[in-house]
C-alpha cells in the first residue's frame, strides 16, 4: 500500500492508543475504587489527559493531511480539493462524516483536558475529591466508544486503495500519486460552514462534563452544591455555543438554500436544537437547587438527558433512519450509536432511580405563585416541547416500520404542535421577573405585571400593524384568526417579555436609589455588575423575544413571487422594481484559487420607490467535480425592515430566466435576537457580582 | 466516488442542460396568493434529490415547478383544496402530504404529543400537589415555631418585604 504521508499512519495509530489509554482510565477509576487507593486516580487523571493529547494530535493530523493534500486518504479525497482556499481544507475536518466523528472525539479530548485540570486545582475541596475519579470515569467511557468507532467503523485515515480495492486504485493511479481530490460538496463552501458546525459540535461536547459531573454525583450520592457550580457554569457555556450553532445553522440555511427561510423542521435541524431544550430547562433548575436545596435528582436527569439528546441527535444524523436534505448518510455506524443511546440512557435512568430518595431535599415548595414554580412549570414545558420534537420527528420512521405507513411529518404537524407550547413558554418568561422566591402575594403580583401587561397590548398591536404594512397586502390579508393566533398572542407575549423586564429593572433601581440614597443611575449600574446573573439572564429573555417577534413576521407576512424574465424586461414586487440588466455567463471560469466552475449570473437593477437604485448578482454555478451540481448562489438586499431576497431559479424554453423574489420583513430581528441572547448569555456567565446565598441555608 | 479526468465544463454543458434548465415557468401565482401558500406548506417537494424533505414552499429549485405549475392551474381551475390535495396523493402517493389527516396512524402524531403532555401535566400536578402539602406544613410549623412574636412585627416585616418585591 502506497504510504507517502507517514504522519497520518501515526495519527492513525495515535487513535488506538488513545483507546488503550482510555481503558487504561477505566481500569485505573475501577481498581481504585476496589482498593480504595487514591493514586489510582492520579493514574487515571493522566491516562484521561493522554487519550485527550493523542485524540487531539490524530485529528490535527487529518487537517494536516487535509492542507498538504493527501489525497490518496479517501477521506480527505471525497472532501477536499487543490484549490479549495485554506479555510474550507480545514473544515474538510468535519465536512463528512468520518472526520466529524474525529472531530467531535478531539473536543471531548480538549474539554476532558480541561475539566482534569479543573480537578487538579479543586484538591483541596472533599467534593471535587469525591466526584473526580467518576467523572474520568464517565469521560473514559466516552472516549473510549468514540475511539473505537474511529478506529473500526468510520475511519478517515484509509486509504483509497482500502476503499475502492487495491486493484481498481492501481489502475486509477498507475504511479500511486492522487493528483487532487473529489472536492467539498459546494453548498458546504460558505463561511458559516468555518462557524456553524464547529459551534454545534462544542456545544454539544461541552454538555459532557455535566453529565459526566451529573453521573459521579449520582453514584457518590454527592450532596453538596460543588457539583451543580460546575455543572452550571459548563452547561451556560454549552449552551451558548449550542444557540449559536442553530441560529448559525439557520443563517447558513437562509444564505445558500435558497427558499427564503432559515428554519424548516428537518430532522437534523431538530437535532440540533433538542438538546437546547433540556440544558435551557438545567440552567433555570440550577437556580431552585442553589437558591433551595431542591431539584438535585431532577437537575442530575437534565444534565443527563442534555447528553444524550446530543448523541441521539448525532444518531439521527448518521444513522440515515430519517430523511433529511443535510443528514450525513447511513452506515453502520448508526447501529453503534444506537447502542452507545441505550447503554446511556439505562444506565441514566438506574442511578436517577437508585439516588432520588437520597437527594431529597427538606424544602418544599410553599406556593404555586412562587419563582421556583414558575421554574417547574417552564422545565416541563421546555421538556414537553422537546418531547413532541422527538415523538414528530421519528413518527414517519415508527409509521413505517409499525403500522406500514409511508407519511411525512412536515412543519405545519410541527407549527400546529409545538406553537401553543411556545407561546406558553413565552408568557412564562415574561410572567418570571415579576415573582418572587418562596411566595408571591397577589397584590405584589398585581403591582409587578399589571403596566407592562396593559402596556404590551398596544404595542404588540402596533409591531403587527408594522409588519403588516410592510407586506402592504401583496401576499392577500392574512384571516382574521390568524391574525390573532399565532400572530398577534406571540408578539403580546413577546412585547410583554420585554416590558416586565423593562419594568422590573426601573423599579429595582428605584428602590435602590431611594434605599441608599444614591442617584438613579449608580443604582442601575451597581445593581448591573452585582447581579450580572440576573441581569445577564433577563437580556437572554429579551433576545427571546426580539427572536420570536423576528420569527412570527418575517413568516406570516413574507411576501413570495414567480418572475420569467428576458433581458431588459421588468418586474415588480412591493415597492421594487426590477429589471434584468444583463446575463453574464462565463461557462469555463476558473474563478477562486483555482477552483473550476461554469457560471450564469443575472445582473438585475433594483429600483426602490424611494429612491437610490441598487444591483444584485443572483447566479448559478456548475460543478463538473461534483458530477455537474449545479448550485444556486442567492443574493439578499438587507434593510432595516426587510431583506428583499432573490434566487435564480433556471432559465427557461424561450430563453428567458426565472426568478424567485422574496421580501422577508424584520427577518434580521431574528439575527438581531441572537446577538442579545449571546451577548446576555455571557454576560450572566461571567464570574462578577456577589457571592450567592442560598435562601436555604 | 467520483473520479474526474476532465474537470472542465464544456460551454454547452452548462447552457443546455444539468438542471439549469427548467421543466416550465413558474409564473406568478396571482389568483389568490394566500391559498397558493397555504398548499405550498401543505405539500411536499417531490423532486427526487429531496427524498420528502421539504415542503413546496421550501423547494424553489426548478424541478419543483411541474409540481407548483399543478398546483397553480388546479386552483385557477377553480378545484378545493381537499381536491388537490388528493390529487397530489393519487400522483405522488401519500408522502406528499406534509400533514397527515387527524384519522388514522397520521393522527397519532398530533394525538401522541397531547398524550404525552397530559401525562406531563398529571406529573407535574401530582409533583406540585405533594410539594405544597409538605410547603403547607413547613410553613405552619415554621409558624407555630415563632407563635411568640408580636403580630404587629410580623406585619410590619410583610409590609417592608412587600415594598422590596
């Protein structure tokens, strides 16, 4: 076999020493615990750190073999070509689905690293003492079972020869030299494709250290708030980086799909967000149990569920058990991951059993008109939410496979399920700053809510009337019943969010001035940087809901239509005109670093009513390595109020091209949405303020 | 896998053909644009690279417009939605439709969420019950415990704590 690339042999091998240095944990974790040694867990804090360097050195090799051009790996040839730009070499790393699996091995590695140096530090503390050697335990099992996949079901170090058979690459490569590569799918060369599965896959990596915390507790009986600081402080981090993978997703989507929309409930895009649910629902329960000594065995069976709704999304993805326009194929190594979820979650499900009674706590909850109600009842809706995702997204496979029924759930199934759960969420969100812990009195509730929910009815009204006006009836009057569910209850409960917030943070600094005598705003800003949880959670809230009202407009009043174009003809939509300017078509274009495709790309002029005229280039490309994939790139106008968004559908008969036009209103609300929930996210996530007291002690 | 000797594209190739070209026009669907919306959202993409992934509405690649063009005359046409509907079903067969009807193993999957939510509910209700029964109690022996002290404090404590909420 032809092996001019020494290095990726070794990075090949560093994956079955890094499984042997993975057992080497789980035996060291097992025999400490028999012979209450702890230097056994010394040993295994090491072996874990070695299995992380050789699984984090392995995948560095494939990106180097990746940028030197191996392209007698199979791998790197179906994923990478000469003339790719060095970026998207490197997101050949996770492009398919062998390298994704190397790569998601390689963050477990580096999150792993992370958390044995945390413990290393944590020396002093019995807790961390106590939980440590089950958390590399549980971290060794995983490495362990994702090494091995490598090593035997999806390895991205084979080579071709292994692939397509000695002979056949023989006569393919008489001299042995693979001169360039299959090249990346090119609906994956777009700089989200650098961001948004990178995000996602952290996300979802980082959600292993407080199931893997969530576990040791559970099997010491761990009473003591150690665990949960930790579990809360990786599970924010999770979860932004899981937020910013599915708005990312979405944005890539909505850039290079072409049908104007960033959200389609497919079943992979469902898998991203699944795990959203249950870490969203941890982060509020954290809260009872740092505040009341509550919740423990729930929040312990959230952090768990959070990881394996990770996996399972990554069986989904993998397994080829559900269509999808982005799942990464099927193989066998759908059936490993099946097994991986089943041990998991029985396993999960035992300790949970084993340990509920322990973890009781001695508070209660003493009024349904409390702050820790109100987290209850958001955790069961987010999870409701999530189950309905589950249910939905696998009811075509069960129809088929049980009662022999070929159907597809499609996203009105979803809207007409999931978006009562939603608005419920929504009034829950909004409803929380005005609570207090342990007990609410009405009258205080009244005097909380009472403004900003008289207040959000006009102006949710009036963000309607907005968005209305934008679409300017192009697209008909939308009925009345739908003008009042979804729309205009999701954007009350939106604009009620904000004003609660609004109004809590006002009335806070007021009491604070006036308590302590300082100005208005040196309250406001003391109680900003003591507080920056809080604070940080309410700006969370508030993208929500500038998400929700992006969400709700820009899809009930998106105007779409049907254009058939010759040169120098018009068009209109809304207050556009639009003219075909020029065809522009380059058949031969060797156009970005070497990268050959044909191209047809219209040059249409934009006449806004308003005034200042404006081109867009929608085109399309051919990709002779692709077998001739032909892919459309869109072109989007963004404005303050709307994206007017343009695709170049084909070219017809009598040579005339057909366009579809999109106008898109308060659509970048959503991206808009994002940047504040991330924003506040790490704001909370920041180690200020003051020290929290628990209300139980 | 797909090995190339000839990487690149003949001018013909991309003016005829390769998917550039479409089947027919779309034109604007300016009957009753709503409706026309409202069947895009309730009717899969059937173009094969789809594989049932889609809605009609989600598909704007040209292969989908044979299928929107049906679609368009039907209810130019003068046909009910429930007609095309069915027609779809008897051309594509019954993945087509991205709502399966309330009856039947398609209904389930409207039903089984509902289901699992009152399960839920019933959860969480009897969670919350025993939580308040046990807070009831804490909150009355934690009462009797301070019987000693003066109403009138106990008092003056909820009014301040009232004016901090």
């Amino acid at each position: 076999m032809p092996n001019e690339f020494g290095y990726l042999e070794f990075a090949r091998s560093l994956v079955l020493l890094g499984a042997g240095l993975s057992v080497g944990t789980i035996l060291s974790v097992v025999l400490g615990n028999q012979l209450k040694d702890r230097r056994f867990v010394l040993v295994a804090r090491r072996t874990m750190i070695g299995a992380g360097l050789c699984t984090v050195a392995a995948a560095v090799g494939l990106v180097f073999g990746f940028v030197n051009g191996a392209y007698e790996r199979s791998y790197i040839f179906n994923y990478s070509e000469k003339g790719l730009p060095l970026g998207y070499k490197i997101a050949g790393l996770w492009g398919g689905l062998d390298g994704s699996i190397l790569f998601w091995a390689g963050l477990i590695g580096i999150v792993g690293m992370i958390t044995a140096f945390g413990f290393k530090r944590d020396q002093k503390d019995p807790s961390g003492r106590r939980l440590e050697p089950w958390v590399y335990l549980v971290f060794g099992v995983i490495q362990l079972f994702f090494l091995v996949v490598i090593a035997y079901v999806t390895n991205p170090f084979e080579h071709l020869s292994e692939s397509i058979g000695l002979e056949a690459f023989n006569r393919n490569f008489p001299d042995g030299i693979v001169p360039d590569g299959n090249g990346l799918n090119p609906l994956l060369v777009n700089y989200w494709m650098l961001i948004h599965p990178p995000c996602l896959y952290f996300g979802w990596v980082v959600y292993t250290v407080p199931f893997a915390y969530a576990i040791a507790a559970l099997v010491t009986g761990e009473q003591g708030n150690y665990w949960i600081t930790k579990i809360r402080r990786w599970t924010m981090l999770g979860w932004l980086f899981n937020t910013t993978g599915i708005i990312l997703g979405g944005l890539w989507a909505y850039v290079v799909l072409g049908w104007g929309g960033y959200w389609a409930w497919d079943p992979v895009e469902n898998a991203s967000f699944l795990p959203w649910f249950t870490s969203t629902a941890l982060l509020h329960s954290i809260m009872v149990q740092e505040r009341r000594g509550m919740m423990k065995a729930w929040n312990a069976f959230l952090a768990t569920a959070t990881f394996v709704l990770s996996i399972f999304g990554t069986y989904l993805t993998r397994s080829g058990i559900v269509s999808s326009v982005h799942a990464f194929g099927s193989g066998d190594v759908g059936y490993w991951f099946l097994g991986f979820l089943l041990f998991t979650i029985a396993a999960c499900l035992f300790l949970v059993a084993l340990r509920q009674p322990a973890m009781r706590s001695p508070h209660r909850i003493e009024s349904l008109s409390s702050l820790e109600a109100m987290f209850v009842i958001n955790n069961l809706v987010l999870l409701a939410i999530a189950s309905c995702i589950i249910i939905l997204t696998l009811w075509p496979k069960i129809s088929n496979d049980f009662f022999g029924q070929a159907l597809t759930i499609g996203p009105p199934v979803y809207n007409k399920v999931t978006i009562p759960f939603f608005v419920l969420l929504l009034l829950i969100t909004a409803v929380g700053p005005a609570m207090g812990w342990i007990r609410t009195s009405p009258k205080a509730l009244k005097k909380n809510l009472l403004l900003p929910a008289l207040l959000a009815i006009p102006v949710a009204a009036l963000v309607q009337f907005g968005a209305e006006s934008i679409q300017a009836g192009e697209n008909g009057a939308l009925p009345w019943a739908k003008r009042l569910y979804p729309t205009y209850i999701i954007l009350y409960a939106a604009t009620l969010i904000v004003f609660s917030v609004t109004y809590e943070v006002l009335r806070t600094a007021q009491n604070r001035s006036r308590r302590t005598g300082t100005g208005y705003f040196e309250a406001l800003t003391t109680l900003f940087l003591r507080n920056n949880r809080r604070y940080g959670g309410y700006a969370v809230h508030i993208g929500m809901a500038i998400i929700a009202t992006g969400i709700v407009c820009s899809s009930m009043y998106r105007v779409e239509k049907h254009f058939s174009l010759a040169e120098g003809e018009q068009a209109k939509i809304g207050n556009y005109e639009i003219t075909l300017d020029h065809v522009n078509m380059q058949p031969n274009a060797d156009i970005e670093n070497n990268r050959v495709y044909g191209f047809q790309a219209l040059d249409l002029k934009i006449v806004p009513k308003i005034g200042g005229e404006f081109f867009m280039h929608p085109e399309k490309r051919l990709y002779p390595k692709k077998d001739g994939q032909v892919v459309t790139e869109v072109e989007i106008h963004r404005g303050l109020t709307e994206d007017l968004y343009v695709f170049f559908q084909s070219t017809n008969e009598e040579g005339r091209f057909n366009l579809v036009v999109y106008r898109n209103p308060l659509i970048n609300l959503v991206w808009a949405g994002w940047i504040t929930m991330i924003l506040g996210g790490i704001y909370a996530a920041l180690p200020l303020g003051r020290k929290r007291v628990g209300l139980a002690d | 896998m797909g090995i190339n000797d000839d990487p690149t594209p003949a001018a013909e190739e991309l003016a005829a053909g390769h998917g550039i070209k479409a089947e027919r026009p779309l034109l604007t669907p300016v009957e009753d644009p709503a409706r026309i919306k409202w069947l895009h959202t309730h009717v899969m993409c059937a173009c094969p690279d789809e594989n049932w992934s889609r809605t009609l509405g989600n598909c704007p690649d040209g292969c989908a417009n044979p299928q929107k063009g049906e679609i368009a005359d039907m209810v130019y046409d003068g046909k009910t939605n429930d007609q095309i509907l069915d027609f779809m079903v008897k051309k594509y067969g019954t993945r087509v439709k991205s709502s399966p009807g309330l009856g039947g193993v398609g209904g389930l999957a409207f039903f089984l969420p509902v289901f699992a939510l009152l399960v839920m509910a019933w959860f969480a209700g009897g969670l919350v019950r025993g939580w308040k029964t046990q807070g009831d109690a804490a909150r009355a022996e934690r009462r009797a415990k301070h019987a000693d002290i003066d109403p009138e404090e106990i008092a003056r404590i909820e009014r301040d704590l009232e004016s901090l909420e």
